[in-house]
C-alpha cells in the first residue's frame, strides 16, 4: 500500500509497520559517518586546523587588482609601458601636491622632495619622475605631480598604494595637501572601503540571522548546526585560497564573496537536512519503538541522506555550475571570485554529507534540546504551508496572474538599464584616489585624471601626437617619448575633455582606434576600464545563456522530467528580471537614494549583470531544487499530481521560507552600508532572494505544477533510456 499525507475530503491509506528500506549510495555514506563519528570529526578537524592555519594571511595574500580585459589592446598597452618605459603605465602610483600657494617656494620643494624620496625607498617603484613645467605643474603653479613609476605586478602596486598613501598623506599640512592616486590607489581605496562596509554588515546581520536560525530550527543546538558547517566551509576555503594564490593571483574579493555564500548555503543545507532528520527520526521510532537510540538514530540519517541528500547534492552542483559559467569571462578578478566561491560551496558541501550526518547521528534527540516552548518535534509536515498549497491548487489562475504580473511588472524598467564601471565617487570623500583625482582635475581639467596611453612605432610617432591633437574630444597632447631602451616604441600621452567616467570618452577612444594607424596601440587606466565594460557587455548573454542551459540539465537528468525542468529553469529569469527592474529605478534613476545615503551615477556598475545573474541564477535553483525534489518525492510514493505539489509545499515550504529570510536579512544589511558597490549587491540579490522566495518558489512553480499535473513528471520513452535512474523518495 502507499502512504499518502492527509488532504482535505481524501481517504488515508496507511503502510503497516515494516523494515527501512536498504539505503542507497548516500544512506551508506550517512550511515558510515554516523558509525565513524570519531574519525569523521578528525578528518574535518584536520583539515580545518591545516587549512585554517593559512586563513589570517588571507587578506594580505589576495590580490586587489585584476579588474581587466585580458587579452586587450588597454592591458597590452600597460604591458608595453612596463616593460618599456620605466613603468609609466596605468598602474604606475601618482603623487598629487597641491598648495596655497607656488609649488616653486622652497618649502613646498622640500615636501615634493620629501614625497619622491619615500616613494623611490619602496622597491615596487622603478623610478620617480620629478615634477615637470609645462606638463606635470598645474599652469597656475600651484598643484605639481610627481610619477611613481611601477616595477611590480598590478597587484603588486596596489599593495604599494595600501603602505605608501599614508606616509604620503602625512606630509600635509601649513598649506600643503599630499596625496596619492592613480588606478593602483583607486583600487586600494575601493577595496578596503568595500571590505570595511561588507565586514560592518557581517556583525549588523549576524543577530538577526542567529534570531531567525533559532526560530526557523526551533531549538539553540539545531540552529548551531549551520554555523558549524559555515565555519568548517570558511575556514578550509579561506586556506585553501592563500595556497591557491602562490600558484596564480585571486582577489580578495574571493573571500567576501565566499563567506557569504558558505553562511547561506550552510544555513539552507543544514535547515532542509535537519527538518528531514526530525521527522524521520519520529518514523522510526513510531516503526520501532523499543530500537536502541543510536541505531534510530543512524537509520534516521539514512533516511534523511536518500531523500533530502539527494537535493543538497543536486542543489550544490547546480550552485557550481552556474557560478563555473562566469569563468568564461576572461577576467582574473571574475574568474577568482567566482573560484572562491565554488571553493567555499564544495567544502560546505562535503561537510554537509559526511560531518553534518555524523553530528546529527550522535545528537539524535538531542538535537532539540534548549527547544522554543512551542515547537513540537518530528514535525515535517507544515499544517499553514499545506494550507496554502491546497489554496493554490483550488485557484491557480488567481494566485498565479497576480504574482506573474507583479513580476513583469518590476521587471519591465530592466529595458533601459545602462551599465558602466564605477566613477571615482563611489570611494568616500576623504580617500587618497578620490582626493588626488579632485586635486588633479581642479588644477589640470576634467580630464586630466583619465588620460589616455598610446603607444606607436617611433617612426609615425610625430605623426600620430598631430592626429590626436586635432581630434575632437582631446584637450591636449604630450610630446611623444621614445623609448630609452631602443625597442622602437614612443609613447604619447593626450588628456581627453570629458572626466574619465563620461560616456563621451567611450566615443573618443572609438574614434581614436578607428581613425589611428592600425599598429598604434590606445589605452590608459581609464580605457582599461571601457575594454573589461564591453567585455563585459559582450559575455553576459553568453553567461546567462551557459547558466541556464546547465541548469536546465541537471534538473533533467535530476528530475527525468523535461517539462518541469524547463518550467522552474524559465521561471528563475523572473526573480531575476524583477530584481534587476528594481536596481535600475534605485541606482540609475535615483528612487530611494536619499533613503539609503548615495549619489546615483545615473547606472548600474559594468559587473552586475553578469555576476550577480550567476548568483541569484545559484540561489534560485536551490529553492528550486529543494521544492521540486520534495515534490517528485511525493509523486513517486503516490502518482498523485495535487499530492506531489501539495506535499512539497507542505514540506519545503518552511524551509524555502526559512533560508530565505535570513539571506534577506543578510543582504539587505549590506545596502545600509557606506560605500555604493556593496549597496547594490545588497539590493539587487536580496530583492532577487525576496521575490523568488514569496512569489515564484511559493507560488508561480506550484502553481505551473498544478495546471501541468501529471503531465509535469512525464518523460518520454527515448529519454527515459537514456538519462541515470535517479529517485527521491525512500520507499
């Protein structure tokens, strides 16, 4: 006889009492943990402590560059610069001194002297040019620039900025204001004012996320099984990426990312593992009530390994490979952020199989000890949550049309999106980058922060300082500079009209490379930043396209269903769409700003879509993974349509509900922060998190279950040869 849950007006058919069922592939590794405990506890406790030994380095390890287009004619042209000109490339350091008067005065002297000699003892520096009338002295004589050329990486100079802009700024004063800036500052700011707000955001989250971990898990010892996963996952990732980052540079934004993906993942894991142990737990004991309690225990675990194992599993490998998709990307700082976080996901992912089932094994009943008064134990089955799925399945047009047309409808501003890479105000005011850079274009132009590098074979070089001097959009032109080693380049600097954030200069450079001779090479910090935009703009469809593709089928070859499979892939592009919809009537249109403390830059910064797409793409599919595999489990055990999706929902959807609130609480804590990029990280994926938990995971996608009804789990006779036999359910 099959079991099935009670529904309103159906008969209930009992299975008698009888034997668990064999284990399968993930039952036997549960089991095993379970019976290993002790060598399971070591193995982890090893690699934590090994790999954990690395983890403080982390911050100093990781890279803070590698924001590029590898492969473009920007990166060539700094490459060149290195090389061949001293290091006078983008990555080069500038040293601003502005006074109150002449630069020429002999006190000020001495404090550009005093500036040109800490930067000249730094053995990241090649060498330090002077000052120069005429091109580096402001033409009122009152601002001058001193040029620390780069001997080192990119990364390299950016932890040169990190230790020379404070000795630096420490020689203003009496009138005189030194500061250091420059792409290689500008990174150094951004990333230790982005560290500082996602850490301050960390604590501000922590108490709500521990609050709704007691609440969502029902007791103080079950809500600290996520946090055990999270720190096993982080730490061993955080190790693991200092050793990575001898063989190859990854950036530190790596680790950001990854301990916040590791505390998500570890939470939603360890929530749908414990509901599904609890109540198996209860089964057992109901089946057998005199069985000794570490053998229910153990057989517990089995149970809860094949059923809900199985979409952990399934939802962990979904998270790799959307985020594998942003490796097509050909950027370091994007390939190693998205690395690290598969990094962080895979260590959580193993713990979740083998450390959490063995911890959950030897808790047995314990583990609802310290448990909430109200909570009742072994409960898996939501009476509110089935409540809503037989609402649903009575009226699925009404509930559907409603949260589909309020989904189109947040998704519809997402047309006139515009993207760009950062302006220098996303740094605080008083940042070295950003106080240079005003210092510059006060005394020099707008355009003067972003000037432009073009390198050309000696020869033409005359020729080409003339091209760019009648080229509208170019203030002025530098002499060209051979250079000194012989290789037969010159380089010609020309500073543009517009500030280096202005779509304008996009213009100028297009012209500049179309009109130019073809072996003339244009770049800059500022046309590094347009080459990774439209790389960027170039990859998105293709990322998106590889994301969803993917996922689609792996959830077929999960599912063995294609129709569904295609319908929760689909239905993710909605979250999606809204979120984005949202991000632009806040961060491009300004809606809110004042609210939430920035200055819209009239766009969304040039990593977002194809990131945070990832991302979300990522969570969405583990909401997704968790419904639908409760319901194909609730299909297999009884054929029932309306069981399948009433079922899921009655099992799942305190889980969904529960995970997702605590990513909304840790994500919008981040849009309360200072600096603007962690903002938009924060509103984009926790509005995502919001509507794909409340309106398409709890609604949409039971509602599509129920109007595709059976024909949801068909597969048709060729693809049912074809794809693995997989099953969710336990009997």
């Amino acid at each position: 006889m099959k079991h099935q849950d009670p529904a309103p007006g159906r008969p209930v058919t009992t299975a008698p009492p009888g034997p668990a069922p064999s284990p399968g592939p993930l039952g036997r590794l549960g089991t095993w943990s379970v019976r290993h405990f002790k060598a399971v506890l070591a193995g982890w406790l090893l690699v934590v402590v090994g790999l954990g030994a690395f983890a403080p380095q982390v911050t100093s390890a990781l890279s803070g560059a590698g924001w590029q287009a590898d492969g473009s004619e920007s990166v060539k042209v700094r490459q060149v610069a290195e090389q061949h000109f001293a290091g006078n490339a983008s990555s080069a350091l500038q040293i601003v001194v502005a006074a109150d008067r002449p630069v020429s005065e002999p006190d000020v002297q001495q404090v550009i002297t005093r500036a040109g000699e800490i930067a000249a003892a730094d053995p990241r520096v090649s060498t330090v040019v002077a000052p120069q009338p005429g091109a580096t002295v402001s033409p009122d004589g009152r601002t001058a620039v001193l040029l620390a050329g780069a001997k080192a990486s990119p990364d390299d100079m950016v932890r040169a900025a990190d230790d020379l802009k404070g000795p630096l700024n420490a020689l203003s004063g009496e009138g005189v204001d030194v500061h250091a800036t420059g792409a290689s500052v500008l990174w150094s700011d951004f990333n230790k004012a982005n560290h500082d707000a996602m850490m301050k955001s960390e604590i501000m989250s922590w108490p709500v996320t521990l609050a709704i971990l007691v609440l969502a898990f029902g007791s103080l010892v079950a809500a600290g099984l996520p946090l055990l996963l999270t720190m096993a996952g982080l730490a061993a990732s955080a190790g693991s990426l200092v050793l990575i980052s001898h063989l190859f540079p990854v950036s530190v934004w790596a680790m950001n990312f990854a301990m916040m993906f590791a505390l998500a993942l570890g939470i939603d894991y360890a929530l749908f593992l414990v509901v599904r142990f609890r109540a198996a737990r209860a089964a057992a004991a109901r089946r057998n009530p005199g069985q000794d309690g570490r053998l229910a225990g153990a057989t517990a675990v089995a149970e809860t390994m094949d059923t809900a194992g199985k979409a952990v599993l399934l939802s962990g490998a979904t998270v790799l490979v959307s985020l594998s998709a942003v490796m097509l990307v050909p950027s370091p700082a994007f390939r190693s952020m998205a690395g690290g976080i598969m990094l962080a996901v895979l260590f959580v992912l193993a713990a979740t199989l083998t450390l959490l089932p063995a911890v959950l094994g030897r808790l047995g009943h314990r583990v609802d000890a310290l448990a909430l008064p109200w909570v009742k134990s072994g409960g898996h089955r939501s009476p509110r949550f089935a409540a809503w799925g037989e609402r649903l399945w009575r009226h699925p047009l009404r509930y559907g049309a409603l949260a589909l047309a309020a989904l189109i409808a947040l998704a519809a501003p997402v047309i006139g999106l515009r993207t760009a890479m950062p302006s220098i105000t996303v740094l605080p005011e008083d940042a070295s980058a950003r106080a240079g850079y005003t210092a510059v274009q006060q005394a020099f132009g707008p355009g003067a922060p972003g000037a432009l590098q073009i390198l050309t074979p000696t020869e033409g070089a005359a020729g080409v300082a003339a091209d760019l001097a009648a080229t509208p959009g170019i203030a002025g032109v530098m002499p060209a500079q051979p250079a000194a080693d012989g290789s037969g380049w010159s380089i010609v600097q020309a500073v543009p009209t517009v500030d280096p954030s202005s779509p304008d200069l996009g213009r100028t450079v297009d012209t500049l490379r179309a009109e130019l001779p073809s072996d003339t090479l244009v770049g800059g910090a500022a046309v590094e930043n347009l080459d990774l935009q439209h790389l960027l703009t170039e990859k998105t469809p293709l990322v998106i396209g590889v994301v969803m593709g993917l996922g689609f089928l792996l959830l077929l070859v999960a599912l063995r269903a294609p129709l569904i499979a295609a319908l929760g892939t689909a239905a993710s592009l909605l979250s999606t769409g809204a979120a984005f919809g949202v991000a632009r009537l806040v961060f491009q249109d300004g809606h809110g700003a004042g609210l939430l403390g920035f200055t819209s830059q009239g766009f969304l910064d040039g990593w977002a879509p194809v990131f945070f797409f990832a991302m979300i793409f990522a969570i969405a599919m583990d909401y997704t993974v968790f419904l639908l595999a409760s319901a194909k489990e609730h299909y297999e055990r009884t054929g029932d349509p309306r069981e399948a999706m009433v079922g899921a929902l009655a099992h799942s959807g305190r889980v969904v509900f529960a995970a997702a609130g605590v990513m909304v609480a840790v994500f919008f804590t981040f849009a309360l922060s200072g600096p603007l990029p962690p903002k938009e990280m924060g509103i984009v994926l926790g509005v995502a998190v919001l509507l794909d938990a409340a309106l398409v995971r709890l609604v949409l996608l039971p509602v599509l279950l129920r109007l595709t009804g059976a024909a949801a789990w068909r597969t048709p006779a060729w693809l049912d040869r074809v794809l693995p036999k997989i099953s969710f359910s336990h009997d």
